[in-house]
C-alpha cells in the first residue's frame, strides 16, 4: 500500500496494572482487554476517528482533528469512571506522521506514546499543539504541567493535562479547587497575554538568530564509475566520512545502517533530514580512475534548505584518510562545531594507507555488513588480504575480530574456537592504533561475551564512547552488557543513543526492544519488535525474540507463529535456531513436541555447536530442573555467550530459588545485589 504523510491527532492509551493482573488472572486480563477494545472502537467511529492497533494493554488511535481526539478520550474516561478495571492513562499529541498499511509512523507518533506515560491513572495528557487547536472551547479546560524532555525527542515539550469538570479529580485537581483558583485566572489574564506574546516573539526572533547546525547525516556517496563492480568503493568512502565526523561530540551523526536506506532515493532534502532528524546533510559523488580518486562533497541545511558549502578534491588513493580528515574539517569550520584539542589532533594525524590494503578493506567491510554466513567468509577473505598487503593496517585487524566475533555470538562457531582469535586480532590492531574506537568496542564486547570481564568491558565501552561519542555500536553492544547485568535503566537509555543514532537500524531496534523485554516493559518490547518486522518482515531476530516476548504474556500462539518461522531458517551449521520453538512448545504445555526438539538439539549438538544455555531454558520450561542445571554448567565450562543472561532471563525464573543458581551465578562473578 502506498504511503501517505498528513498532520493527524495520535492517541495512546494504556492500562494501568494490567501486567500485573495478566499474571495473577490471565482470564480476567484478557476479557478487560477486549472490554476496552470494544468501548474504544466505538467511541473512536463515533468521534471520526480511527482505532489502528493495540499493543498488550495499549491501543493507538487516530483523529483527523485534535478536538475530536481530546473529545474521545474524555468520553472514553468518562466511560471507564468507577471501573476498578479500567484505569486508563491517555496521551495525544498533533503532529506529521506517515500512513501505510493501516498504521502510522513517525515523530507525531513517538511524542504521543511519551505523553501517555506521563498522564495519571484516569487522567489524559496532551502537547500544547493539541492545548491550541481547542483553546477556544469553553467545556474543556486545561492545566499546564510543565515543559518536558521526552525520550528520543529532540526539543523539549510542554504538557497540559485536560482538567475539565468530570476529569479534573483525576489530575489532582478538585471542582472546588477548580473553582477557587478561576477569579485568580481572571485577575492575572492581561499578565499572561503579555507574557504569551513575549514569549512567541522572543521565540520567534530566536528561531531566525539561531541556526545552529548540530545534528548531520552523510547520504551514501554516489558512484560516478561506469563499472558497478566499484559500488564498495563509493560505500566505503561513505562510511569512512561518515566515521570521521562521528569522532566530533558536539555533533551528532547518524550511523550508516539508517543513511544507506536513501541509496539512489528520489526523496527531496527536507523530507530526509525530517524522517532522520537531522539539520543538515552530506550528499556527494566518488569516482575512481586508478590509484586517483576525485571526490565532491556538498553541505545542505535542511530547514531552511540552504547550500552552505561545496568542494571538489583530487588525490591520490594512499592519501584518501588525510582527505576525508580534510573533509571534515571544513564541515566543522562551516557549521562552527567547536572542536575539542583532542579531536583536533585525531582529525590532523593521519597516515598514507596503501591502497590495496584500503581497497580490500572496503570490500571486506561491505561484505560484513550483509550479514549472511556466507558473506561473513568473503569478510574475512578480504581483510586478509588487506593484512598481507599492508601488517600495519590496524583498521583490517579490527574486521577479523569482528568476524569472529559475529561467529561467535550467532553460535556458527563454538566460543573457544572464535573468542580468542577475535581478541587476539583486536589487540593486534589497538597497538598499532590506540585510539580506534571500533577497536575498543569489539575488546569490550569480547570481554563481555567470552572472558566475563565485567569491569574491563565497561572501562572498554566508556573508552569507545569517549573516542567516538557517534558510534551507534558502541552504545548497542554496551546497552546489552548493561541489560545482562540488571541495570535496566542505563540499559534502555544507551540502547535508546543506539537507536538515535542509527534510526532505521533493525538490530539497534532489536536490542532496545531486549533491553524492555529485561526490564519487564513487556508491551513496548513487542510494539518495537514489531516495528522492525513492519521495516523488514524477514528480520530472523525480531521473529527470534518476539516469540519469547508472547511467551511471557502467555500468547502461546503467537510465541509458536514466531518460533516457526525462525525454525523454518535452522541447517546443520546453525541447528539453535529450533530453539525458541521448542521453548514456546514447553510452555504451551505441548510436551511430546517439546520434547522431540530437544532430542534434535542434543543430536546436532554432536556435530554442530548448539548454545547449552538455550537446551538448559527449555528443560526449565518443561519443570526439569536437575537437567536444567546440567545444561546450565555446561554453558559455564563452554563459556556459551547466552549464559550472560542468567540474571535476567524469563525462561530461568523456575530456577532461581534453587541454590544451585546462586551458585552459577557466583562462579561467573555476578551477584544479584551488586548488579541490578
């Protein structure tokens, strides 16, 4: 279906205490549900509006007009009043959005769901784009709250909540109260108009004064070369840029999973710098002739859409890293981003590469970031040659840990086979450049992952940051390390940077929906999971994870719909993918076909690596605990990467009670006190 963009009212609506209830009495749970489904459809046709989905307890809905949206949800609370059941919290917000498939997107959408958690039980919230457009409507009367910074939105917003007679009791607000407070409203009413007045023009003359660039995103290089085989070539030129401006923190600059989306797009400037929120962009040509290269780059402001800069450059391939140095230096002397001493010296240090060792690292690269088992091992051929070409070339180094380290984590290989070439390969590469960022993060990840290094990971992760504040792997990998270890909150916020600064990164999406799903947010965890499946229906870890997600709301259908598909993937190199199959099948109390997945799995353990930990949940599952625990020690003496989640993991929630657990947990040097 084809996509619509318009400026719509949103409303969200969750249930208070639902997640709570649905593990108590899942019956009673799931006729609530379909109680508020049914009011709220109605109301919504009747106030011409639109019920879009729901999401666990929450449900979104659409209005052509914010009057209508603000109408409906006090109908809807007015409604549920009395209901012990029914204690809804309601968010709207006035903004673009994107229409497709029966759904909606964008920012107007993600304000909305951040104004929902603000309002009280029984209460309803709204942006003050909403307060305006039914400011002129008597019956309905508003409180400001305050102005808020809301997750993943850029500028502040402020928030009113709806105080009108019949809701007003739900804000903290009494008719009495209401009452004495309106002579008050009507003394200092001219104070206000003037303050309003003041601060619309002052406003105003600050949105024309400052327009300050600090957020970029670099559009993938295009590629002038008649021979299409050198399309890694304009790619990689991309990404190198792309990484040199991300070594500047007072700018923030979208990673390369969310730029290459708009590879040959037709999409004019302001449409992407709103879709990837951003103030300004890169576009530019590369054409290759040899060992030159010519490249011309140009710098757009997106609002107003201004041309600010353009340059042409000619060099030679074994300068190519002082270029884009070059390049972005004077995007930063343009916009006047002030440079840090350090990044300054970064910025000016660069070395000749030769060029084949550069030329095969791109290609290494490209070939990585495809992601298939296949195209891991063109990876590695690459960087290889990279290193025979050039044994300085840390960069190259870098790629082989990565290999191995994707290797690992995907459980193609076992960990003691692919963790210890991937930290030797790092190490290698950090000394002879100690300041790559990647190079710190892969260490981290490693220590994490395989030597269980708590404290040396994070030092590792904080150093990545520190060298490169826009690298969206970084803060994706340390959002999972911080989940592993219970410390939910710093988790979802640096899987939040993640997603920021890669918007349309599926993987990003997927570990901040694993980082919810830690922390118990059970209902967002799924609506992200299905985002990224709405982006990329195909997406194996979305599928992967989502089915543990149902199981936990005990949507055992939907949970085994989800493991199907993920099964359906599994071959003798990766036979784990049947996994989340044989769990939901556990759970669902389908024990013969539990059980024969299991048997499966320990055949192909024999021939394949199979993660013990992900054959241990599944006893767990079935309530064997004695062989839960066998398999769960020898996750330990494998150093299986998935026992990581010992301490936060659903599936072992049957075990925890067991001193044996307490036990494991110890061995691996966590401690349930210190780390959530």
């Amino acid at each position: 279906m084809k996509e619509t963009r318009r400026l719509a009212a949103v409303m969200f609506t969750d249930i208070a205490g639902y997640t709570s209830l649905m593990s108590k009495d899942e019956q009673k749970a799931l006729s609530i549900l379909e109680r508020n489904r049914t009011l709220q459809k109605s109301l919504a046709k009747k106030h011409n509006g639109e019920f879009l989905k729901e999401m666990g307890d929450g449900t979104l809905l659409c209005f052509q007009s914010a009057l209508d949206a603000v109408r409906c949800a006090m109908e809807i609370q007015q409604s549920v009043k009395g209901d012990p059941d029914l204690n809804l919290r309601i968010g709207i917000h006035l903004g673009d959005v994107v229409f497709k498939n029966g759904d909606v997107f964008g920012d107007g959408v993600n304000v909305a769901s951040r104004i929902e958690a603000l309002a009280q039980e029984g209460g309803i919230c709204i942006s003050e784009a909403v307060n305006k457009l039914i400011s002129n409507h008597p019956e309905i009367r508003t409180t400001f709250i305050g102005e808020k910074q809301l997750k993943n939105i850029n500028q502040p917003v402020r928030i009113y909540s709806i105080t009108d007679k019949e809701t007003a009791q739900h804000t903290g607000m009494s008719k009495s109260h209401a009452g004495r407070t309106y002579p008050l409203i009507k003394i200092t009413a001219g104070l206000i108009l003037v303050l309003i007045i003041s601060y619309f023009l002052f406003n105003e003359f600050r949105n024309n004064q400052d327009q300050t660039i600090s957020s970029i995103a670099v559009l993938p290089l295009e590629n002038l070369s008649a021979d299409p085989d050198q399309q890694y070539f304009a790619d990689g030129m991309t990404d190198v840029l792309i990484a040199e401006l991300a070594q500047i923190s007072a700018l923030r600059v979208i990673s390369r999973t969310s730029v290459m989306q708009y590879k040959s797009t037709k999409k004019l400037i302001p449409e992407i710098a709103r879709e990837l929120n951003v103030d300004a962009l890169i576009e530019g040509t590369v054409l290759q002739d040899g060992d030159q290269v010519r490249i011309t780059v140009q710098l757009l402001r997106a609002k107003p859409e201004e041309h600010l800069w353009a340059q042409n450059y000619l060099r030679n391939l074994e300068n190519i890293i002082s270029l884009q140095e070059e390049v972005a230096r004077s995007i930063a002397d343009t916009i006047q981003i002030t440079l840090t001493q350090a990044e300054k010296l970064r910025l000016a240090s660069a070395r000749p590469v030769d060029p084949k060792a550069f030329e095969y690292y791109l290609r290494g690269r490209h070939s990585w970031n495809e992601r298939t088992f296949t195209d891991f091992n063109k990876s590695y051929e690459y960087f290889k040659k990279a290193i025979e070409a050039d044994p300085t070339y840390a960069p190259a180094y870098v790629g082989i840990a990565d290999y191995y380290t994707m290797l690992g984590f995907y459980s193609m290989l076992a960990p003691n086979q692919a963790f210890p070439q991937a930290k030797e390969a790092v190490e290698k590469a950090l000394k002879l450049d100690n300041d790559l960022a990647e190079g710190y993060t892969s260490l981290a990840y490693i220590k994490m992952l395989y030597d269980w290094d708590w404290l040396g990971a994070e030092k590792d992760f904080h150093k990545a940051i520190q060298l490169n504040p826009n690298y969206s792997v970084a803060f994706q990998w340390y959002g999972e390390f911080l989940s592993d270890m219970g410390r939910h909150e710093e988790a979802i916020e640096a899987s939040e940077k993640a997603q920021s600064l890669d918007p349309f990164s599926p993987i990003a999406k997927v570990q901040l929906a694993g980082s919810l799903y830690n922390a118990g947010y059970l209902k967002r965890a799924i609506s992200v999971y299905n985002e990224v499946l709405e982006l990329e229906p195909d997406f194996l870890s979305a599928h992967f994870f989502l089915s543990y997600a149902y199981v936990s709301l005990r949507k055992f259908n939907e949970a085994i719909n989800e493991a199907e598909f993920v099964a359906a993937s599994a071959n003798e190199r990766v036979p784990g993918l049947t996994i989340p199959l044989g769990y939901a099948y556990a759970r669902a109390g389908r024990i013969s076909e539990a059980e024969e997945i299991l048997d499966g799995l320990i055949q192909s353990s024999q021939k394949a690596y199979v993660t013990p930990f992900g054959i241990a949940t599944i006893y767990s599952a079935l309530g064997k605990k004695d062989m839960a625990f066998e398999w769960l020690e020898k996750a330990y003496k494998a150093r299986d990467n998935w026992l990581l989640q010992i301490l936060v993991h659903p599936s072992l929630n049957e075990l925890r009670s067991d001193p044996r657990f307490d036990a494991l947990v110890k061995k691996m040097g966590l401690n349930h006190n210190e780390n959530q």
